[in-house]
C-alpha cells in the first residue's frame, strides 16, 4: 500500500495514505470530514478509463493515514498536500492551475477568511446553508478579498449583466437571511401557519428562512452573515439539533457526553465520551443513527 511521510521541525513523522490510478490530466481529489478517500470510489473507478490520473489521499486522522494528536491547522494540512504532490511529481502542475472553489460549509466564516494571493488561478466561495440551499460568488476584487453580496436577484455568471437569474438573496423580517429561486425547495420548509380567525388562508412563503443571523452593511450595501442558527449545529453536509445531542448522550447511561466542538473546516465536529466508548458506538450504529455520531465515540488511545 503506498505511503508517504511527512516530518515537520521536531515532530514525529506522519504516514498519509493515498492511491494512484490510471495516467493523464491530474485529479486531486481530497475527502472531508470525518470521511476518507474512499468516499471517491466510483470517481477512481471511471475517470481512470477516460484518460485521466486519479490521486486520493486520506488526510491525516483519517483513513488509513497516521492520527497524530496535531498538527489539524490549516498549514500543517497545507504542508500534507504539498507534500503528496511533491512526492508524486505533481507540483509542476499547480502554474497551470485556472479555477478553485472553495465549499463553506460554515458561510459566516467566509467575511474573515484570508485574502486570496494566487493570481493566476480565481477562487469562487461556495456558501452552503444546511439542507436548505447554496450560492456561489466568485472573487474579483484586487486584494483578493471575499465577493460582496447583496440582496436583489442574482445571475450566473454573477458579475456578468444580462445573465440568466439563479437565484434571489434576501434579508427576512427577523434579521436572517434568505433564499428564493428554482434550486430552493420551498415547500419542504414552509413554517406551520400562525392561527388566524381568519376565513382567507394567508399567501404562501415564497423563500426559505436559513435562519442564519444577517445585517445590511450601510456603507456597501451587501449583507454580511454573522452567526450560525441558533441551537442548529453543523457538521460537514448535516446539521443536527443540540437538543437531540443531550437526549442521545442522556440515553447513553451516566457520565456519557456527546456535543458539537467549534471546527473551522467542517462548522462543528461531534465529540463524544461514555464509561465504555466502544460500546456506545456498537449501540449507536445498531440503532442506525448518523455514522458522525457513531464516530464521534472513536477510541483513540492507539493515535500514532
């Protein structure tokens, strides 16, 4: 199985895992939380036969790879990739590189987000809301910095006058932003009606409510997204209730914990803590629940 190493000042080394399949045009592709290379199965399967290079890595923690007690931050996971690509002779590619997306799974993080530096490649955030919807923006201004958005309809190309309209980003009634357009499923998230003594039924919503805490910037006119949704938290693609956290840990016997800790690439990652970790986990997998809180009691005593 091939390996890599990575050593960085005084720390121990780390083995990455990662798989290399068929010859061509690169693709790199890098899993997310709390996942591993596998999740790209049916990509390695099929772009190899259509001319195509297939690189996948598990990050450090995950997978097959080492999971060392550090080394989390963002430039250590940098310096992992570089590493990789150093080793397989990839890095020759990157001057050629034209376009990068970056998914925010955590959307009021992306207004502190650095500056992107790279001028030959534009970077377009992707904000994702839960379940509920996304849109993308794609940096343009000189320093790099985060797109403006502003309420109002939006095209795609966004910057591009006369383009077809995506979508419509609005401020709702209760500071939070929302969603409306042809991509939003309205109707899976339309609130129970207020009781009314009314005879005449009240016009539907025609928005979803992400619930997501919003203002308007005065001085540009863009709505900045301040705070995720109260009680809601996200983990990578789910989001769940912190109500139901304390209901399963409760369940779980005396002494167990399960919460959502702060993560800056994923929103939240779920921990977990039971007199007999294991146990907790067969339980919680028997019952069919979210794998992310099966994992979340993962014994690692046995960390490299």
């Amino acid at each position: 199985m091939p390996y890599i190493t990575v050593k960085k000042d005084s720390k121990l080394p780390v083995r990455l895992y990662y798989e290399d399949w068929g010859e061509g045009k690169p693709i790199i592709f890098i899993h997310g939380w709390p996942v591993s290379h596998e999740m790209w199965e049916y990509q390695l399967a099929q772009l190899p036969q259509q001319g195509f290079r297939c690189i996948a890595y598990d990050r450090r923690g995950f997978g097959q790879s080492d999971k060392p007690w550090d080394g989390y931050d963002y430039t250590t996971l940098a310096n992992d990739l570089k590493a990789l690509l150093d080793e397989l002779d990839l890095a020759s590619c990157l001057p050629s590189l034209r376009n990068v997306i970056g998914l925010w799974r955590s959307p009021e993080q992306v207004g502190s987000s650095a500056c992107w530096a790279a001028r030959q490649a534009t970077l377009t955030d992707i904000y994702l809301f839960g379940e509920a919807g996304l849109f993308g923006a794609r940096r343009i201004a000189t320093d790099g910095s985060p797109a403006l958005i502003k309420p109002g309809p939006h095209g795609a190309p966004r910057e591009l006058p006369g383009s077809s309209i995506a979508g419509d980003i609005l401020l709702t009634p209760r500071g939070t932003l929302g969603l409306r357009g042809p991509m939003v499923p309205v109707a899976a998230y339309a609130p129970h009606p207020p009781p009314s003594d009314s005879l005449i039924a009240p016009p539907p919503r025609d928005f979803v409510d992400t619930d997501y805490a919003a203002r308007l910037d005065r001085s540009t006119g863009a709505i900045n997204i301040t705070a995720p949704p109260s009680g809601i938290m996200a983990v990578g693609g789910y989001r769940f209730l912190a109500q139901d956290l304390q209901e399963w840990a409760r369940r779980l016997g005396q002494g167990a914990l399960l919460t959502a800790l702060p993560d800056r690439l994923s929103g939240h990652r779920l921990a977990g803590r039971a007199q007999d970790n294991a146990r907790a986990r067969d339980a919680l997998a028997e019952l069919g629940l979210n794998p992310l809180m099966v994992e979340a009691f993962r014994d690692r005593s046995g960390a490299t």
